[in-house]
C-alpha cells in the first residue's frame, strides 16, 4: 500500500536500498529468538515484520505514526497489557524522551525493562526479574 504522501514511500524505498532495514532485521534475527514474541517500536516496523515473517500486534508504524505526539497514548496503553520484548529504534527514543519521558521511564522501571542488546540503530528490550538491574534508555 502506497503512502498517500509520496516522500514517505521515497523515505521507505532509500531505508530498504541503502541497508539499515538488512541491518536491523539482522540485529534481531541475532538477538531474539524465532519463537519470543517481540513488539517492533521503529519507523519500519511493517518491513521488519514482514521480514521476520511475523505479526504486528500495535500496528502504530509509520513515520506519521510516531510524529503526532498526541498518538503516544495509544502505545502506552498497549505496553501496559504486554509482555513482549520490545525493539525500539532511536527515533522513537528520541521521541519518548522528548514527549512522554517520565511515563515511559515509569513504565520500564514498572516493568522491570532492560537493554539487553543494542547497535547504532536499535535497542532490545526485555522484561527481567530483577526490577534493580534496570538500565535506562535515557543514560545511553
């Protein structure tokens, strides 16, 4: 499906070309597994999951998704009820921090988040036991 605006689909055409979609998909065929459930938080999330022949449950990833800060909520209200490892890129870091900082970092020491993998592009996220080994996006 086409984006009605046509600089997103030339956006999502250069990201696939120039190799960060290979790259990520990469990363995180390297660091989950094929049977973990995992919440892809980036801006390719459609293409990562296609990739990685699996479903999206949010469905909040396109650029316009993750530009309206009014739209947050919704993935707010989606952690909460989920347990999945989470693979966040650095735009919607940088999003969360600078929109909703305190509520996600409540959510992650909430839910005892940690990074347990990362590059230049992306973070892996998963839920550990021990609440205090928890490692802030925001110290990275």
């Amino acid at each position: 499906i086409k984006s009605p605006v046509p600089y997103f689909d030339l956006l999502k055409q250069n990201v696939s070309q120039n190799g960060s979609c290979i790259n990520n998909y990469l990363f995180i065929k390297e660091n989950t597994s094929d049977n973990e459930k995992i919440d892809i938080l980036t801006i390719d999330a459609d293409t990562l999951y296609s990739m990685l022949k699996r479903s999206d449950n949010l469905k909040f990833n396109t650029y316009i998704d993750w530009c309206d800060k009014t739209q947050y909520q919704k993935v707010f209200d989606y952690l909460q009820k989920s347990n999945n490892t989470l693979v966040i890129d650095r735009y919607v870091a940088d999003n969360f921090k600078k929109y909703e900082r305190t509520k996600f970092e409540k959510l992650f020491k909430e839910k005892g988040y940690v990074i347990t993998a990362q590059n230049k592009d992306l973070y892996i996220i998963k839920q550990k036991m021990n609440k205090k080994s928890f490692t802030s996006l925001y110290k990275m």
